[in-house]
C-alpha cells in the first residue's frame, strides 16, 4: 500500500478544515451574553479570514498561472 504524500497544500487544507471545525464548534457552545468569549471568536475568525485570503490571493498569483503555462486546466 502506498502511502499518500503530504504537500504543502493538503497540509494547509487540512489545518483549514480543522481550523473551521474548531471555530464551529465553538460557535455551537458560545452563550449570549459571553462578551469576552465573543471577542476571542471573532479574532480566531478575522485570522481565519487574513489566512484563507492570504492563501488564495497566494493561488491565484503564483500557483493558477503556473498551471495554465503547463497546459492545466
């Protein structure tokens, strides 16, 4: 049995889907009123944001053109 390959990018999506678990999560279990725990959340989701934008912004730049040279669609 061969052993799936760990790229860059399926180590960046998997810390994602993890990520995006985890602030779900903590969404379900967050109660009215908790002002300080609403604080924490919507910083672990504007760093969530930067990083998702960061990476994409990083696809569409370097990663997309690279492909579309080489005949990928």
């Amino acid at each position: 049995m061969t052993e799936p390959q760990l790229t860059m990018n399926r180590l960046i999506h998997a810390a994602v889907r993890r990520d995006l678990d985890r602030l779900s999560g903590a969404l379900q279990s967050f109660r009215d009123g908790d002002t300080a725990r609403a604080r924490d959340l919507d910083r672990a989701y504007v760093n969530l944001r930067r990083e998702l934008t960061h990476h994409h912004e990083g696809e569409d730049t370097h990663i997309w053109p690279m492909l579309a040279k080489v005949g990928v669609a």
